[in-house]
C-alpha cells in the first residue's frame, strides 16, 4: 500500500464523517422543532382541558390561566421549555389570562416561522 492509497482512503472517510454531521445536525433541529410542537399541543391540551373542567368559553377571561394549568399536579406538570433555546410567550394574541379561540394557539415559540416550531396544522386545537 502506497501513501497515495492511504490518502485517498483517509480522504474519503473524512468526507463520509463530514456527510455524517451534516445528517445529524438536521436531524438535531428536526427533532428540536418536533418536540417543540409536542410542548404546544401539551400547553393546548391542557388549556382546553381547565377550560372545559371549570366552564370557561374561549374569549373568556381566566385569572392566572398559566399558573393553573402549568406546575406540579396540573395539567402540564413542568414549564415547557424550547430545546432549541427558543422563549415561549404566552397569551401573545388574545392576553395572558384569556382562552383563545379554536385554532388559535395560547403559547408560542420565538422560533416559529418557516414551519419550524409551529404546527403545521393546528385549527382543531
């Protein structure tokens, strides 16, 4: 074996680890955006639910909607958290302390935009 052979073997793994890491660097940012969408729908879920449980209307007023349905024992056990190190807002459209409207979302990622972070489809919710 010739150190020209070497080279060139050498060189050809070094480009498939460099194929490798572009590979698991979007599979890093799909599974970040895919998880933020699931801290989403758990806050949806549990804002609908309280809602539901104690009569509320969307459009309706809730005082300290966040705190009642996130925290130990509620509805979202933890405060979500964007893995991606995004910020979440609550409230932003209709009011921190306000049920949204079917197919509006009560909490939202800094990082939503070009489908990323946000669900694709949420009017249901």
């Amino acid at each position: 074996m010739t150190i020209l052979e070497l080279t060139i073997v050498i060189l050809v793994l070094m480009g498939l680890v460099g194929i490798l890491f572009i590979g698991v660097r979007g599979w890093k940012r799909g599974s970040d955006s895919a998880l933020c969408i699931i801290n989403i729908q758990s806050v949806q879920k549990g804002v609908r639910s309280y809602a539901n449980l104690y009569g509320f209307a969307p459009g309706d007023s809730a005082p300290n909607l966040q705190n009642q349905v996130i925290g130990p024992g509620k509805f979202v056990e933890t405060t979500p958290t964007c893995f991606a190190n995004g910020i979440y807002s609550f409230g932003r459209t209709y009011g921190n302390n306000k049920i949204p409207p079917l197919g509006e979302l009560y909490m939202q990622c800094s990082l939503a935009g070009n489908d990323e972070h946000e669900p694709p489809n949420h009017a249901d919710w």
